[in-house]
C-alpha cells in the first residue's frame, strides 16, 4: 500500500497543515531526518498545539519523506538512505500506533524488587 502524504494525514486528523517553502538552502542543510525533524516540528506543533506525539512521528515521517524526494540532490546515496530511514520510521510510528488504539500493548514487565548488598550481617 502506498504510504498517506502528509498532507491526507493532516486532513483526516482534522489538524493544520504548515505552509513552507523549502529552498535550495533548506536541502543542504536539513540532510539527515533529525535535523529535518528539529525544523519541522516546531512549525507543525505552532499551528497545532494539541497534536498527539504519535501523530506528530506519523506526519514528521511522512513530510521528510516527501522533502527526501522532491530534494535536488536526490540522487545522492545520503539522499537515498535517508529516504529508507523515514520509510522505516514511519513503519514503526505505523505499528505502535496501530498497537496503542487496539490496546494490543501490554506494560513491559516490571524486574522484582533485590535488596542491596551490605556489609551488616556478615560473619566474621
């Protein structure tokens, strides 16, 4: 299945799109979805303030995937890869959410309770 573009998620979740233009500059220097991810989200956060984090991940994924392919320089390997990144993040942001609405999540389990080592009590 074809993966929603940004823009179809925003509007199914009834949430506010961000207007920007990305420049040449903008592609040479947001080269890897980290620092795609620290740009976008404030903007998208700004006309969304109650965006839930699992949504915000789901359309961060999908707008870096959408600036890794319509970037200049795409050809590149760096271009490549990290296309392939946002393609994995974005399944994953997919399953865990899937996961959370269904309740299929369970609380990892909690480790039992060791007491600590002292030196009180021992013999001789």
């Amino acid at each position: 299945a074809e993966p929603k573009t940004s823009a179809r998620l925003l509007e199914d979740w009834g949430l506010v799109d961000v207007d920007h233009v990305f420049s040449e500059d903008d592609y040479r220097t947001l080269t890897n979805y980290k620092a795609f991810s620290q740009f976008m989200r404030p903007l998208i956060a700004k006309k969304n303030p109650k965006i839930p984090m699992s949504k915000m991940m789901t359309i961060l994924g999908a707008k870096w995937r959408e600036f890794s392919a319509n970037s200049p320089f795409k050809g590149s390997a760096a271009a490549v890869a990290a296309a392939a990144a946002a393609a994995a993040v974005a399944a994953v942001v997919e399953q865990v959410s899937a996961g959370a609405s269904s309740g299929t999540l369970s609380e990892p389990p909690v480790p039992p309770v060791r007491k600590a080592k002292t030196k009180e009590g021992k013999g001789e």
